[in-house]
C-alpha cells in the first residue's frame, strides 16, 4: 500500500530503511523510552503504592502491566502473570504501531504483512517454548491425541493446525489495519472537515481492537501449551 509522503525518509539513516520499518523502529524507541521514564518515576516515589498525581508514564505502565496481568489471569489462571512481559510487549508495540498509521506521514508497520508474520511468527515460538518449559518431552504428546492408533493422523492435523496459527494471527491482523488505514485515507482525502473526525475515532477503536485481539489469541495459545489438561 502507499502511503505517499513519509516523515521517516526525511530522517538521515532511517531514510534507508522501508518505511514501515523505520516506523517500526520509531515504535520500540519511543516504548523504550516510556517504559525507563516510567521505571525513573518509581524508583523516585515516596510510596510506590500510591500512584503519581495526574498523567504520567508510570501510570500509563502500572495501568497497562495490571490490565494485562488481570486479562491474562483470566484466561490462563494464576500462571498468567509469569507470561505478562511477553503479553504485554506485544500489546504496547502492536497498539503503537496501529496508533501510528493515525499520524499523518507516518507508516504504520502493521499494515505490512512481513511485520505481523514476524509477530505471528514470535506467538508461535513463545508458546511452544513455554509448553516445553512446562511439560519436557512430554509436550509432544498433545499433538499425538487421545489414542495412540491414531497419532499418525493426529500429528499431521496438528502439526498444519499449529503452523497456521502464525500466518492467522498475521493475516487478521495486516487485512483489519490494512483496511482501517486505507479507509481513513480514503475519506480524509474526499473531506477535510467533519468526517475524517468519525473516522480517526473508529481507527483509534479497530487500534485497540486488533491489539487485544492478538494479544488475547496469544494468551490462549500459550494457556492451551501449559496446560495439563490436553
């Protein structure tokens, strides 16, 4: 998709790199720099149980790390919050990279479907690695299934059925944003006034949306590779 003029290609150095790549990078540093502000303030506090007055990135964290810790409780169980940084990177590096096609001039990464491949690609190898952390070799018995005549069929319908679970949560992710930001495009070049309006609103929600949804799939997988109940 293009998305015409790009503040990052008048950046020496990331002027090199695709768009959405350099947009990417912007991303990491700019969550980066958040999240040591926010690690600075806590540090700082007189009582680390009391929350800063007003808006700062230490609220912002501790509200964002509690959201997540809460989601992933409920879905996986009291296990969930050992799994919160990995949750939690996806969902502030996705959202802000959603957030970032709201931004005129900016190319939003998530839009490209090589970066939410490569983010599919990090659920996958996650959860697998967290269900051997759980089980050993015993891991591999859920894709044997419940008898053991049938494991030869069972492996291979497992097998397909987890390595597409990468390309479908990059594939709903990229076609959702793809379409969100082309339709905003769309109508802010049609008006300037009014509608445009509604509809950064709407892509602010479909942002947070798909961030959560993935997010949400992701704690799902990785609760399902943990679990003793296969």
């Amino acid at each position: 998709m293009e998305h015409g003029f790009s503040w990052v290609q008048q950046i020496p150095g990331l002027n090199l790199l695709e768009p959405h790549t350099a947009t990417a990078l912007l991303v990491m540093v700019g969550l980066l720099l958040l999240a040591l502000r926010a690690r600075q303030q806590l540090a700082a506090a007189g009582n680390q149980v009391v929350p800063d007055e007003g808006f700062s990135a230490r609220n912002i964290g501790e509200v964002v790390t509690e959201f997540i810790t809460n989601l992933s409780e409920s879905v996986i169980g009291h296990d969930g919050p050992k799994y919160v940084p990995l949750f939690g990177s996806l969902f502030v590096f996705i959202l802000g990279s959603n957030l970032m096609g709201l931004i005129p001039g900016f190319t939003p990464p998530t839009d490209n479907f090589n970066v939410t491949l490569a983010l599919g690609v990090v659920a996958f190898v996650s959860y697998n690695y967290y269900g051997l952390q759980a089980h050993g070799i015993a891991y591999l018995k859920q894709f044997m299934g419940p008898l053991l005549l049938l494991a030869p069929l069972m492996i291979v319908v497992e097998l397909f059925s987890h390595l597409f679970r990468p390309a479908s949560l990059a594939i709903r992710l990229y076609g959702n944003m793809f379409a969100d930001h082309l339709l905003l495009g769309i109508f802010t070049d049609l008006t300037k006034v009014l509608i445009p309006v509604i509809f950064y609103l709407l892509g602010t929600f479909v942002s947070l949306v798909q961030a959560l949804v993935f997010t949400l799939l992701t704690m799902v997988y990785v609760g399902l590779a943990i679990s003793h109940d296969h």
